[in-house]
C-alpha cells in the first residue's frame, strides 16, 4: 500500500514517512497541475523491479494480543512478484490472492502494491489537498474491473505531493472504506530505505495486523 519498497533517492516510506528526499530543495515533486498518470507514475517507480523482502505477518487484537503469526518471503524480478508465507516452524502454507490472507488483515494487494498497476485511474477532487501525517497529499481512486462475475474493486491512494510517495491507501466497498493500510516505521537497509513496519487494518473488526520487514535486498 510492495509495497515494502521505495527507491533510496526518492523514498519518504511506501505508505508513510517523513525522509525528504529533495535535498534541500522546496520544490515538490508533484506539481499542482499534476495528472493522475503522472502521479501513478511516480509510485511505479519507486517499486524497484528486482528485490528480496523477508519479514513477518503479526495478527492482533485490538488490545495487542497476538492471534497469529506467520514468515514471509516476497520476490520480485523483472517486473514479476512471487510471495510465500510459512507457518513459524518454516513450513510453506497455501494461500488465495482473493481476500485476507490465512485469516489476517493482509491481502495480496498489500503485499504488492499490485493495484498502482490498474490501468483505470483518476484524482478524487473530493480530497483535494488532504494530509497524512502533517504530509500535503494528492489522493488518487484507482479501479479494477471484475472479471467473471466478480466484483470490480476500488482502492483510494494519498500521495505525498513533496515526494511522489504513497503514504496511506484504502479499500472502498460501496462508498465506504473497509480496509486501511499505512506505514509506522522506517529503516535503512543497506543504501536503501524502506518501511520496515507496516499496518493493515479491517475497519470495525476490532484487530489489526502488523507486516515487518527483517531482511531486505
């Protein structure tokens, strides 16, 4: 919202930061007369196309107790994206790519950050220059269509106007959001930052889950 990358030369956080990559300057990467295409743009491009992200996937309650907690492994090369999740003795578990992954809060979509590839975009005029986190942001619907019946999906995306960066998104089902995901933290990993703890939240479900970033290369 993966989204557990952005490129060290630009990367404030996937979904929420505070490193300003401008060096000084005060110029905004996005500019107020900015297209959607150009600030879509921006965010594909702070995915690197090769990486390796290892971490864990901690559902709690909403007092904090852990529910359940499991490995993952996400891979990206060229361009393609491959996740494995295992249970905490190693074993590789089955998952679907529709819906919450094994029971927590996490989708695929959040993993990957897959829905800054649908093609079928626009600004929310509505939420003109909203803020995240003190951050002035641009706020982007993007839309996929269903295929054989199933239901089309929306997701609402803010973009730091300063950097380009994607700080926060949302799931709408009808007009309502029913999902959240945002980043907490950030660490540098090498010459790289990145969030090293993300949340994804199901809104009105009473738990959250937490997406950790322990290795990155």
């Amino acid at each position: 919202m993966n989204l557990l990358l952005a490129s060290a030369a630009v990367v404030t956080n996937v979904l929420a930061g505070v490193v300003n990559p401008l060096s000084g300057s005060d110029r905004p990467v996005i500019p107020p007369d900015a297209t959607a295409a150009a600030i879509v743009g921006s965010c594909r491009t702070m995915v690197p196309s090769d990486m390796e992200a290892k971490g864990r996937i901690v559902l709690r309650s909403r007092k904090g107790i852990v529910q359940a907690e499991y490995g993952y492994v996400l891979a990206r090369k060229a361009g393609a994206t491959e996740l494995k999740v295992a249970d905490k003795a190693g074993a590789e578990l089955a998952y679907s790519k529709e819906g919450p992954i094994l029971g927590t809060d996490v989708t695929w979509s959040d993993i990957t950050l897959d829905y800054l590839w649908w093609d079928d975009f626009e600004l929310d005029p509505e939420r003109e220059s909203e803020s995240v986190h003190g951050q002035k942001c641009v706020v982007v619907l993007m839309r996929k269509k269903g295929v054989g019946g199933a239901p089309g999906r929306l997701v609402r995306v803010w973009v730091d106007r300063r950097t380009g960066a994607m700080l926060q998104a949302e799931e709408i089902v009808g007009d309502k959001p029913v999902r959240r995901l945002w980043g907490a933290r950030i660490k540098k990993f090498g010459d790289r930052w990145a969030p090293n703890v993300l949340e994804v939240e199901t809104l009105g479900s009473g738990h959250r889950t937490k997406i950790t970033v322990e290795e990155l290369k």
